[in-house]
C-alpha cells in the first residue's frame, strides 16, 4: 500500500511512512532517512524538525515548539517548516498520522 501524499498544513499530524526510518548513520556521522533504495541526508534544521514529527504533534506545536526555542518569529519559521514538510512529503518521506481507533 503507497503512503498517503498529504497537503501540510499547520493542521498535519505529520509522521514517517512505515517504510522509512530516520536514524543516525555511524557510518555518514549524520542522520539519515532510509528508505528502500533510498537514503536522504537531511540538514541539521531537517532532522529537529523530523524529530518532532511524532503523529502526535501538529504542525502548529512543532513550529511553536522551533519559535520557543529559537526565539524567533513565529510567523517565519512557520512558512520554512511548513515548506521543508510539504516537499518531503511530496517525495513520499512523510505521511499524515492515522487516526487510531477507540
């Protein structure tokens, strides 16, 4: 079954797809998002960002999350996370969390 493209929005739930891990290459010395037959080195910014891609959390408390801890315009770093979502998500690396039934 192909992961549900999603449109991010600060709404999102976003989450990786089952067959794709972020994990810190030993190897590389950096994070990686491995997939099959796909590796993507993400930037220092990406992999806190990712990090915080939980299911659990919207997008709304991950940019909240970034403006706290950077001190930084809310408004701003809204438009780059919800940009740096949205075209990983385009390239099938990020999913909208399912609903979990009662």
């Amino acid at each position: 079954m192909a992961p549900r493209r999603i449109s991010v929005s600060e709404a999102s739930r976003p989450v990786l797809p089952r067959h794709a891990r972020l994990k810190f290459d030993d190897t590389r010395q950096r994070w990686v998002i491995l997939a099959p037959e796909r590796v993507l080195a993400p930037d220092e910014i990406a992999v806190e960002i990712l990090q915080l891609c939980d299911g659990a959390r919207d997008v709304a408390a991950i940019i909240d999350a970034l403006a706290a801890k950077y001190a930084a315009g809310r408004a701003e770093i809204g438009r780059d996370v919800v940009a740096m979502l949205q075209d990983l998500a385009d390239k099938g690396f990020l999913t909208e969390a399912r609903e979990t039934a009662p």
